[in-house]
C-alpha cells in the first residue's frame, strides 16, 4: 500500500513539474515568462518590490501596485488574487520616451502576481527579448542587444528574488 502511495505522489508530483514547464513554455511564446512561486501572492509582491527597489543605484524604482482583486471586491465582485506591481528604470526610459512619446504606453515595465483556480501563485513579466523585438519597434525604437541582455538578466534575478 505504501508503494502505491509513493508512486501516486511521485506521478503527481512530476504532472505538477510538467504542468508548470508547459505552462512557462506558452506563455514565453507569446512573449510572456510565467514562473510558479512557493510563495502567496502578497509574499511574492513584496519580494518582487524589494528585489527592484535593491537596483536602486542602479535607477530601478517601484512606482506602483495594483490590486486587481481588491477593486474587484469593491465592485461587488469576485476575482483571485492579482497584483501588478509596476517599475522601471527612468534614467533608461525617459531619453527613449524623450525620442518618442508613445513608448509611454508600453513603459513603465509591469509584473502580474496571480492566483490560479488551483491556488497556485505565478509571476508573469514580458521578456527582455520581446521587449527589444516587439515593443520598441512598434514605436520606432531599438534596444542594442546589450541592453536587452541585461534587461532580461534585471527580470530573470529580480524573479528568482521572489518566486525561489
């Protein structure tokens, strides 16, 4: 019986990783990196916030949050968990905002923290890679390969400050 058991768990924990990895995989097709955290969404918002707010010398800031599911309730409705926290690095968006002014639509940069049905929490951002290939140009702009990889090293440390 108790091998039963093990292997019951071991079949679920390995559907669980499965899950998760393509989970992760369809959502950085369409630009979007979707890690599971092991912590709530709070948690995970504030390790997020403070993971930003230490590249402070660096220009980074925190600008603001968005409690989807607390506007939600005061509307009278229902909604899991959802947090945009939104941040960026001024001393790099301004002189690109400065050159064209729509790019402000699309910066500053944001991160969801979410719920799912399963009351799992994920931490989704866009990628560097998709910022430097889809969202700058459509305003004229391009990000050097430089830039883009240490924007997409900024995302990958500030989630793995948050989700690990």
């Amino acid at each position: 019986m108790r091998r039963i058991i093990d292997m019951i768990l071991r079949t679920a924990a390995i559907a669980g990783i499965l899950f998760a990895t393509t989970l992760s995989q369809a959502f950085a097709d369409s630009g979007l990196i979707t890690r599971p955290s092991k912590y709530s969404v709070l948690e995970t918002a504030e390790k997020f916030e403070a993971a930003v707010k230490s590249k402070a010398p660096g220009g980074w800031v925190v600008f603001s949050r968005i409690d989807h599911a607390a506007a939600a309730k005061e509307a009278g409705l229902d909604m899991r968990a959802r947090v945009v926290i939104i941040f960026g690095n001024p001393k790099g968006g301004t002189p690109l905002m400065a050159k064209s002014a729509t790019l402000a639509i699309d910066l500053p940069m944001k991160a969801l923290i979410w719920q799912d049905e399963q009351d799992k929490v994920w931490l989704t951002y866009n990628a560097g890679a998709y910022a430097a290939k889809q969202i700058y140009p459509r305003h004229g702009l391009t990000m050097p390969d430089g830039a883009a990889n240490m924007l997409e090293a900024f995302l990958a440390d500030a989630s793995d400050r948050s989700t690990q």
